[in-house]
C-alpha cells in the first residue's frame, strides 16, 4: 500500500482548522452546558466552519484509510495534537506548562518513529 503524507496532512490540518474554529465560536458564547440546548450553537457561524471542517477532514482521512495501513496512518492524526497546542499558545494565549510541552515532545518522538517504520 502507498503512504499518501500529503493526504494525512491535510485530514490533521482540517481537523485543527475545526478545533480552532471551535474554540473561537464557543469562546464567544462562554460556558455551556451539555443538554439538548447545545445544538443551537452548531449554527453559530464559527462553529459551523468548524464543523464543516471536520467533515472535510473525514472525508479526506476515509481516502486515506483507502491507501494505506491504518497502523501506519492513525498514529500521525497526532501531529494534530501538536498543531492544537501551538493554535492555543498562540490564538488563544492558553497557559502551556512545561509538562504539557514534554508530552508534546513526547508525541512528536512518536511519530517520528511511526515515519520511519
């Protein structure tokens, strides 16, 4: 099977760009409770790119799952991992410990040798 990096890439890209898409609606509505309410936040315009976003980043990871190994593909969605920490470090001013930077680390240590298998 091939290994569409390109394809990946873009799935984990999508799937921050919604991240961050939500953050950014929800930061505007504060603190929700979860019950039948919360659909209506689905409409809100941030929230709604987020969404579609994920549906794009879907998408595109079932044409991946249609290349390669999924012991190859899943553990690279954790780049993602990185990338939302990065998007609330920088977008959001979120507080990163240095243990939360060591487990990112860590993460990235991890994919390096999922590449290289």
């Amino acid at each position: 099977m091939q290994k569409p990096i390109l394809l990946i890439i873009v799935s984990v890209i999508l799937g921050v760009m919604g991240q961050f898409f939500f953050k950014s609606g929800m930061r505007q509505v504060g603190a929700v409770s979860f019950n039948i309410e919360i659909i209506k936040y689905f409409f809100r315009p941030q929230v709604f790119i987020g969404l579609i976003c994920y549906v794009l980043s879907t998408a595109s990871w079932l044409a991946v799952l249609s290349k390669t190994d999924i012991s190859f593909a899943y553990p690279l969605l954790s780049v993602g991992y990185i990338l939302v920490v990065l998007v609330g470090l920088f977008f959001f001013q979120e507080k990163v410990t240095w243990v939360r930077l060591l487990g990112v680390l860590l993460i990235c240590s991890g994919v390096f040798f999922t590449l290289k298998s």
